[in-house]
C-alpha cells in the first residue's frame, strides 16, 4: 500500500494524539491472538483488522450454526449452510476489508497440547472463549511466555473484561482461584444473551488491547470492568493480587500440566465435543463417502459433517469430533463409535 493509500486508509486514527503516525506504524508491526470466533471473538477481530494490526491469528473449534447469527456479526446465511468452520468464514470476510493485513485461521481446539505454540503467535491475546477451562490454560501460557492478555465474559446483558499483563498486574487467578463448579454460575445456554452487549464488551476488551499494542499499559481501565447495556450501570472493581497465587507469584502452571478434559459439553449447544487420544490427519474424502449410506454427508477442507436427526455430526481433520442433539457423554461415545468409527 502506498503512503496516500495509507493515511487516507488510517486518516482518522492518525488524527488521534493518542495513536498518529508513529503508533499506526506500530500497529502494522503487532501480531494478535484471538482465541474464539463467536459473538465476543467476530467483533474483536473485525477492530484488528480494520484498526490495522499486521498479523491476526483467529483460532476457533466449532462451525457456523444458524442461532450465532444473531451477535456474531462476521457469518451469513451461507456459512450456515456451507458448515463452514468459523476461522475460515471470518477469515475470508476480513480480508475483503483489509487485504493488507495477514490473516491465519486455525481451526483448531485450544488444548495443552498446542496452546503455547498458539499464544506465541502473536504480541497479545485476547479472550473469546466460552469456557473457564480454556481461560486458566491461557492464564498459565500466557504468563509463562510472559505475553498479555485479556479475558472477557458475556451473559445476558451484563459482561465483563480484564487486561492481565504478566509481571504487572493480578492474574486471572488472582480474580477468580478456582473454576466455578457445575451450575454455580448462569452460562448463554441457561439465560441467553443479549447481543448488542456482545459488541459493547469485545469493544472495551479490543481497545484495551489496542492500548497495550500501542505501549500505553499506563491507560489501561485498572482491574475488573463491568457493564450492563441494558440497564447503563458500570463498575470497575478492585483487583488484588494474591502473594500466594500458585500462578503469576509461584509459576506453578497446573493447568498447562493437567491440559482439558478429553470431553466437554459446549456451550449454548445441546453438544458434545470429544477429543481424540492422539492427533491424526483423517481423509476427510475417504469418510464422508463411507457415510453417504447413514445422512446427509458435507465435506470441506476441514471437516466432514453428517446430518442424521435428531443428531449431527462434525469431524475434523486432526480426528477430534461434535456430536450435536446430545449433552450425554455416554451418548456421544455411543454413536461416535457406531456410525463415525472414533
């Protein structure tokens, strides 16, 4: 891109004290992590891009489904019935607005096995996930590397955010020390959510992080933010942090040891994800023609989806699976090992 194309590009952050040429420039220099592209995960990426970070890596599990296109706001019609997984559609849509950043989407589940070669990716990760399992693996690479990061939540219509920077602030620990237990706290599945509030949260969770690219930690909101768009109340509160936090005050990373549970149920989902023991590269072609005989095959680049009623099922390269219609372990066991052979 040339210098005309550029300021006209960027004129209006130029203008901005806070950022002007010298910050843009870095900008195009930084590399972000965003682990989920759901509701949170879409908007956060679609300011990367369009704010000019050079490289954006977009990492994601699951696939397009009919009920997040009511808050994710990078899928279409289309997607849905494509079965496209979500990194590759918000990928493919980002690079129609901004061709000169370097998208990579991994369409991969965040486990103990790769998350610290994910977070290393980039300068900065930031928090799109829908699970606590998953954020206390990313506390623990996060700190071990040593690489900022932001969580955040949406339930309802309330949400939150946290910026967390190794070394300098209280840890997600910190805040939270153990994961809530079973049930102990609402999820989307239980309330729904509100899905303005979505883009309200990743909107102060992605300028934070676009502070922190910038070098202005000195800006950052200092501790917990939360917000309630549907009723306009806003806080932000204290957090200490703990002396004793096995985490960011012993480096003791039990999460990066322990990894994830090899099944989980997803949320917002009447699913079952199931991680296979070892990773392997399946042909994808080979399956779906196999299971022509039992539904209604899709098969991509990525993945195999069989639609059977009442369940569906989705395959993935590396061997792990979803089994949608069912939040019965036992279940998804049985019917993985009937009709997909895992």
């Amino acid at each position: 891109m040339s210098d005309f194309e550029d300021y006209h590009r960027y004129q209006k952050h130029l203008l901005l004290p806070q950022i002007g040429r010298r910050g843009q420039a870095r900008l195009r220099e930084s590399a972000a992590v965003v682990i989920g592209c759901g509701g949170l995960g879409c908007t956060l990426a679609v300011y990367l891009v369009r704010s000019g970070v050079g490289r954006v890596v977009l990492v994601d599990r699951d696939c397009v489904e009919l009920d997040n296109l009511h808050r994710q706001i990078l899928f279409t019609e289309e997607d849905v019935v494509q079965g496209r997984p979500k990194a590759v559609a918000a990928a493919e849509h980002l690079r129609r607005a901004n061709s000169e950043v370097e998208i990579i989407a991994l369409v991969e589940d965040v486990s103990g096995d790769n998350v610290e070669e994910i977070v290393q990716k980039g300068d900065l990760v930031l928090d799109g996930t829908d699970n606590f399992e998953t954020r206390y693996l990313l506390n623990d690479a996060c700190l071990k590397h040593r690489l900022p990061w932001i969580y955040a939540g949406v339930v309802a219509t309330t949400g939150m955010v946290m910026s967390i920077i190794p070394g300098k602030t209280p840890c997600f620990r910190c805040f939270l020390p153990q994961p809530p237990a079973p049930g102990e706290v609402p999820t989307c599945e239980s309330v729904g959510v509100w899905g303005p509030q979505v883009g309200l949260i990743a909107s102060f969770q992605v300028s934070e992080g676009l502070k922190i690219l910038l070098g202005r930690e000195d800006d950052l909101l200092a501790g917990l933010a939360t917000f309630d768009i549907w009723s306009g109340e806003w806080e932000i509160f204290s957090v200490e942090k703990d002396p004793d936090c096995p985490a960011c005050s012993q480096g003791d990373y039990e999460y990066l040891r322990k990894g994830l549970l090899r099944m989980t149920t997803l949320c917002g989902q009447e699913a079952i994800q199931v991680l296979p023991q070892q990773k392997r590269q399946l042909d994808l072609a080979a399956l779906a023609k196999r299971l022509q005989t039992q539904g209604k095959v899709t098969v991509n680049d990525y993945l195999v989806r069989l639609q059977m009623p009442p369940y569906e099922f989705y395959v993935f390269q590396d061997g792990r699976a979803i089994v949608k219609g069912t939040t019965e372990e036992k279940t998804a066991r049985r019917l993985l090992a009937k009709y997909i052979g895992l």
